[in-house]
C-alpha cells in the first residue's frame, strides 16, 4: 500500500465509516476478506438494500456476489474511488450527498448514476454504468410511473 492509501485507511477507520461498512456486512451476513490498497470486500451480502452489484461504505466493498466478482480491476478501482470520497467528505456525511445525488440524477435522466457527481467521479463506465443523456422532467416522470404500472401485483 501506498502512503497515502495508509492515510486512507486510518482516516476511514477514524471517522467511522469503514467501521459502518463492517457493521453492516454482519447485519447483511457477508463473509469478509482483504482486499487490495486497504480496501475490505464483504461478499454474499444477504440484505436487498440497496439494489447495487457493489457498493462501498467506508473501505468496505460489500456485494450479493462471491469473491471472483472483484476479480474486475476496473470495478475495484471504481469502488476504492468512493472509498476516497468517504475521506474526503469526514465519512458519513457521504450516505446523505450520495442520496442527493441520486435523486437529482434520476430527475434529470430516469437513471440513478448518470448525473450523480460520486459516480461520474468514481468513472462511470468502470462501475458497469450506462451514462444517459438529461431529458425533459416530464419524461422522467412519465417512466417513473410506467416502471411503476407495470410491475405485477404482488399476493
């Protein structure tokens, strides 16, 4: 590990976040290994939330998947991005911006990455993102309640 990802992982410890990302791996009964550059990985994550193939919390990565999902390079750097937004923003105060971001992404797209700044800032294509262009509000909502008619009815 590099100096400055040394600084990272004490810094992410200090202000709680990677302790938050372990903590939820166990409510999410994930199975925990290290991972490069100071990064944790967390798989077999049994919680449905969020909906994501990956997400970091602190210098954990926690994914439903197993071990060889993080065998893509380009993933595990687009996750030890957020990694260092998490430093950069104290920790926590990160879940909230995120949030933020994805609401203003979805109402200027319909897709929750697209104009999100943390993930344009992770790079959107190693994260597996499709980037979408803005569109009228109007149509964002007309494809929100569609999405939502037509999912079936549940017992």
């Amino acid at each position: 590990m590099s100096g400055w990802q040394w600084v990272k992982l004490v810094g992410n410890f200090l202000n709680l976040s990677t302790l938050a990302g372990g903590l939820v791996g166990v409510v999410g009964r994930a199975e925990f290994s290290r991972g490069p550059r100071g990064l944790f990985f967390a798989n077999g994550y049994r919680l449905g939330f969020p909906v994501a193939g990956a997400f970091t919390i602190g210098n954990v990565i926690l994914s439903k998947h197993d071990r060889s999902y993080f065998d893509d390079a380009r993933l595990v750097r687009h996750e030890e991005r957020h990694s260092w937004q998490y430093f950069c923003l104290l920790g926590l105060p990160m879940l909230p911006l995120y949030v933020v971001g994805v609401v203003v992404s979805f109402l200027l797209t319909g897709d929750p990455a697209s104009r999100n700044p943390f993930e344009r800032l992770a790079n959107l294509k190693d994260g597996g993102y499709v980037e979408h262009p803005v569109q009228p509000l109007g149509r964002t909502v007309t494809q929100a309640f569609s999405g939502l008619r037509s999912r079936p009815k549940g017992p």
